[in-house]
C-alpha cells in the first residue's frame, strides 16, 4: 500500500474554465486523493473554502517554503 504525504501540498491554478470558485494566478491548496489523481483531477480546496475535484491540467504544482506554507496555514 502506498503511504499518502502528510505534509501540504499546493498549486498554481493557470485555468478556470467553467469553474467560478477557482481564480487564475492563485495558490490553492491540495488534499490527498488517489483515486482522483489516477483520472487526471486534483482535489482542490477553493474560493468556496471546500475541497472539489478539477483537472490536474488546471494547475501547476509549485514548492512553497516553510514560512509561506505557515502563512498559508494561518489564514484558512
């Protein structure tokens, strides 16, 4: 069985289409979900403060360091 990462994980979105809670150019962060990776979606937590799938291609995975995951962490 694989072990899923605790830590955070988070995303640039670069596409919206169709999709009014998510904002281009914004950081939003990832939450675990196999199932969903292996279809090409990503589950998202947006602009709804709600975790929803949308395609992986809608985001880019960046790094953030630690302070800005803990600023990150600190205003949701």
């Amino acid at each position: 069985m694989e072990k899923i990462e605790n830590k955070p994980r988070y995303v640039l979105c670069v596409e919206n289409r169709d999709c009014e809670d998510l904002e281009k150019r914004k950081i939003y962060q990832v939450l675990p979900d196999e199932d969903a990776q292996k279809d090409g979606y990503l589950r998202v937590i947006d602009e709804s403060g709600e975790d929803y799938l949308y395609p992986a291609s809608y985001f880019i995975l960046i790094q953030l360091p630690v302070e800005a995951q803990e600023a990150l962490r600190i205003t949701a």
